[in-house]
C-alpha cells in the first residue's frame, strides 16, 4: 500500500494540467484513488499533509506525499498538452438539504432509536400551520400494539392535528423559538393532544428543532430526567447514500460517555436489503451483527479513524482493497453480506456509516427519466449511464437530445458518440475519469475532452465533436453527460453542469409507483419554471393516439409560472421541506394547473422537495 511520491507523481501527472494549487492538491489525491483503489480516498484535504499512525491514516498520508512530487511534473504536462483538464471537486453546499422520503424516514428511526423512544414525529410548517409530515413508530411498540389489538398508535391519531405556528403549545414555541423542550408532566401542561397522550400512556415527550418544523420523540416507558440525546445527522450525506448512492443501510456509531469504545446506537435497513437472499439466508443482517462489536476509539479502523480525523473515510471496492480487509474488524461480516462500498461519516459524538451492495443499480423508466433530465436540466446534448458490474464499467443506457441529433444529422453522420460508446468497457481501476469517480465518489469534470489525455475514445470524442464532460458516481455505477459542438450548451465550470439536480432515488420511487411522467422545477427570480421532464413512452404513444398531437401535461408545464410565495402544492412543498400529495389535481382550488390536469386526465400528483428545486410526479390515465 506505501507508494512513493515520484511513483504517485509519475502515475498522475500525464492526467492533469492544475494551475492553481488548491485544484491540483485535490485532484493528485483523487488520482492517486483512482490509480490505486487500496488508498481509501478522504474528502478534505485541509491538513492531508499530516503524517498519521498505521492503517487508513498512513494511506491517507501517502496520497498527501505526491503533491510535492507531482507539481511540476504537472507544470510540464501542461506545456506538453495545454488544453487538457480534468478537475476533480466537491460540489458546494447548497444549504439545508431537505429530508423526504426513505431519507426522512431513515432519519426518523435513527434519531426515535438513539433517544430509546417509542415514536417519532416530524411537525412540518406548511401555510401558516404545523402539521404531521411523518412519523416512525418503534418495533418494540409495534410489536405491544398488535398484542393488545390497537390498529393506531399516538404518532398516526396526531396526524388529525393540524397547530397553529403562533400557538402557545410546546410545538408551536419551539419551532419560533428553536430551542428543546422537555415535558414530564403531560396533562399539567397546555398541550393539546394531552387527552391522546393520557389515552395512550405517554410518559414523557421531548420536542427539538428540526428541518423546517419540529422534531418530536415519545416514550411509554422510559421516564426521561432529562432531555434525551439527539445528535445533529448529516443530512446531505443521508441524501447522497440513500438517494444517489443507493444504499442499503445507514448506521450510528456512538461513543460510549465513559470509556474508549463505540457501539451501534442506531440502524436503517431499505427493504431490499431486509429481502435480500444473503439476510434471509443468514436469519440476521450486517447491522444486526455489527451490533455484537465495540469499535476502540483508539484504533486504526474506518470509524476510529474518521471520528479522529474529523474526515470522512471511504472504502471504494470491499473486494480490492486489503487496508479495509486488514484493518476493518467487520471486514469478513460486511463481504459476506455483498457490502461492496462503505462510507464513515464523522459527526458529535460519533460516527455515522452508510454502504452499499454491488446489486444496486438504475433501469427501466427510473434510468431512462434520470438520463433525460440530466440533459435537460444541465443543457448537455448526450448521456451515458455506465453500469458497474466485477470491476467493470459498460454502457447500459443513453441518451440524445433531439437538438443534438438533429444538428448530427445535419453534419451527415448517422450514428451517435453514446451509441459509439457501447463498443467499450472501462476498468474501475483504471486511469480514466470515469474510474475516478468511482475512486473518489465525487463528480469528474472534464473541461476540454479532446484535450484530455486519459480518456479512452480520444478518437470518437473528436470524431463527433465532443467539448466538456461530467462523470458523476451514482448507485450501480457512473452517469456520463457531455456537451459538443452543435446541439448543446457551452460549459465553463463544474457549477454549470448542476451534478445535484435530479433526484434518482425518488424518481425509482415514483416509476415503481405506476407514475406516468416526472416534472423537475427550478426557481429562478421569484417564480418556479420547468428545467426537465420525462414523460413514458407508453403515455406519450396513447395521448399521441388520442389526441392526434404530440402535447403532453409535461410538455404544456414548460411554458407555466409558478410564484415562489404561492400556496399551492409547489410553493408549499418548499416552504415546508416535506412532500405534499394532491390526490384529485383537477378539482384542487390551490393547483394553478387545474384545467390542465383535467385536459390530460392526470390523477394522483406528488411535489417533492429536493436540493435545488421540486420534483413533481404522477399519473395519467386514459379518459
């Protein structure tokens, strides 16, 4: 694993012109991830170049070493071919990300877990009042609510509630207030679901400040002295497991408050992975048995290590990387249940851990809408979904926009640069860009392609006039999305490429759910506007059919408005940060579209916060 700096700077060089220090320092390190996938790859590198102890920490201090080595090696590519750049870079933060769906449904049970709480609940603000976007309820008290027969739980009778944000009750004061409340003595208090609380036998209910409401936890049982613990999750790297990621679990390390030891406080499972053959097999699953290790704080291990650091860690590839085999207590555990990738993610107190099976990728009308509105909403003119599979990378889905194939057709060519694509494969350990983003987990920019040395189909990028391209890691492989020299956008910067606007995750949720179309809207000024649809082709052949047009609801979006400040279910659904479900559009005062649902016969509509915009999704059906 101990590589010297002028074999880094050797390896690296001939794929990189940085002319600002701080670009090449990252990008020599998300090289040396790419060159060699034994070095797990760290996302800062504020203080890389501090010599550490033994395991990930020497190998995080060896990529640091070929910095030196490797700067003026670069200086000289850059005078051997100066158009070539790939820049490797985390994409900035965009704030507070909102939490929805299996995101916040995972949050939920995290926190419910840690505090021993028997529910959870998520007060979202929405249009002047305080109600019930979510709930988790606990196994142990599923488990005593079916034994004594009762079909509703506390957290499901509040949803009936609906709280005035300028109320006097606990969850009204502390969404103005954001500070944490703790009532012990629920009937004396002004609360005004005492009465359901009494009926259900709470004892104690703590409220906190969370996303854009409140965050409420109950107990029957445990008497809370004092407000139990609830540690601050990093919500953005939630997202980027579960929803770009695909992953199958997300767990909670915590430090015990006397001792040197970190034990599992905390776990989600996603239903596949609850399904899968390896934890039906086994009778039990990787966070059940990670449950059974006390990790030593002071070891050279993933969680010790991030925790110290203060730095994420990374395993790219479990079946490559022997510094997570030698290091890792839970090594043999976690590749005996497909865990191919681990992420360790510090935060107070802990260590929170997230990881994904090689099986987990896109298909079908998810991959399809994923690949247009990547296009769409970046203004590239093709993409590539580049599937994953024993270390090797092959197209497995493209797309054309029509303004790209029209300006192709024009130049005289009948085929495609993705459709050319198909005749090859690329190594996930290979040197390419596509490989670093698989290494380093973040998004590759290529500003010039055909100056860029490292790329494979240097002959068809030139071919059919390839200009800059963006690679970004997503589950079961990389999405490739590029622009050219007609028939798209010019990029200049990663910023332009808009790596966070599609919401994969929740558009595999939507086309599984029978949805018919997807709409992405993007604010701009004052107002939301339409960046990207998709719509099935199923749907677009029957409304062809019946209509005798090529209009689609997606289609007539585009040249819709809609105010930032509105009440309807957009303006809302940002507002609130939760999901808002319209169950008949066409009928719904709030819904500036009405007439149009009723024209396209679209029934059931979700709008979807998400971190640049909404994603709406729903169904059509024929008249």
């Amino acid at each position: 694993q101990m590589v010297s700096s002028s074999m880094l700077a050797s390896s690296i060089a001939p794929a990189l012109v940085a002319p600002e220090a701080p670009l090449l320092l990252q990008s020599v390190q998300s090289r040396a991830a790419a060159c060699y996938p034994g070095v797990l790859a760290g996302r800062s590198s504020a203080d890389a170049g501090s010599p550490n102890s033994a395991g990930w920490s020497s190998a995080l201090a060896v990529v640091s070493l070929g910095v030196i080595g490797a700067r003026g090696v670069c200086r000289a590519a850059d005078r051997r071919h100066t158009r070539g750049r790939l820049v490797v870079r985390t994409a900035a933060s965009s704030g507070n990300v909102p939490l929805t769906g299996i995101t916040l449904q995972a949050t939920l049970k995290l926190l419910c877990d840690n505090a021993g709480a028997s529910y959870a609940i998520y007060w979202a603000a929405l249009n002047g009042k305080l109600v019930v976007a979510s709930h988790y309820i606990s196994e142990a008290r599923k488990t005593e609510l079916a034994a004594k027969g009762i079909h509703l739980d506390f957290a499901e009778e509040s949803e009936a509630f609906s709280l005035d944000v300028t109320g006097s009750g606990p969850v009204a004061t502390v969404h103005r207030g954001k500070n944490p409340l703790l009532i012990s003595d629920i009937p004396s208090s002004n609360m005004e679901r005492k009465e359901l609380a009494a009926k259900h036998g709470i004892k104690r209910i703590a409220f906190f400040p969370f996303e854009a409401g409140v965050l409420e936890l109950g107990t029957f049982e445990a008497d809370w002295e004092e407000l139990p613990a609830c540690p601050r999750l990093p919500s953005a790297s939630i997202i980027q497991g579960l929803e770009e990621f695909g992953a199958s679990y997300v767990m909670l390390w915590i430090k015990e408050k006397e001792g040197d030891f970190f034990k599992v406080a905390a776990e989600f499972e996603t239903d596949a992975f609850k399904q899968s053959a390896q934890v039906v097999a086994a009778g039990e699953s990787y966070c059940s048995g990670s449950r059974q290790f006390a990790i030593n704080s002071k070891g050279t291990g993933p969680v010790a290590t991030a925790f110290k650091t203060g730095k994420e860690v990374t395993v790219v590839d479990t079946d490559f990387d022997s510094l997570f085999r030698a290091n890792m207590k839970r090594a043999s555990l976690a590749m005996s249940f497909g865990i191919k990738n681990l992420h360790f993610v510090p935060i107070e107190g802990g260590v929170l851990e997230y990881g994904a099976r090689e099986t987990a990728s896109l298909a079908g009308a998810a991959l399809d809408a994923v690949l247009k509105m990547c296009c769409e909403s970046s203004g590239a003119g093709y993409s590539i979904y580049w599937k994953s599979t024993a270390g090797i990378l092959s197209v497995a889905g493209s797309y054309v926009t029509p303004a790209r194939q029209a300006a192709l057709e024009a130049q005289g060519k009948t085929s495609n640069f993705a459709d050319a694509s198909r005749d090859y494969t690329l190594e996930v350990q290979g040197p390419g860009p596509a490989a670093a983003a698989v290494a380093t987990q973040e998004p590759v920019y290529v500003q010039d392609a055909a100056g860029c040395s490292v790329m494979m189909r240097g002959g068809l990028i030139a071919e059919y006039g390839i200009k800059s391209i963006c690679f970004k890691p997503v589950m079961g492989g990389v999405i490739e999305y590029g622009t050219a020299d007609q028939g798209s956008d010019d990029w200049s910067s990663l910023e332009d490429v808009r790596t966070e606007i599609v919401p994969i995750v929740e558009l595999q949720k939507a086309f599984s759910s029978g949805a018919t179309y997807a709409i992405f809207w993007l604010p701009e000024g004052d107002e939301y506007s339409v960046v990207a649809t998709y719509v099935t082709p199923e749907r677009v052949r029957a409304l062809r059919s019946m209509r005798n047009d090529d209009k689609t609801f997606a289609s007539v979006s585009y040249s819709v408005r809609i105010p930032i400040d509105s009440e309807g279910p957009i303006g809302s659904a940002a507002r609130s940060a939760s999901e808002i479900v319209i169950d008949d559009p066409g009928s719904d005062p709030t819904f500036k579209r009405a007439e149009l649902a009723r024209e396209f016969n679209i029934r059931r509509c979700h709008f979807v916060p998400c971190i640049h915009g909404i994603l709406e999704w729903g169904t059509g059906v024929m008249a």
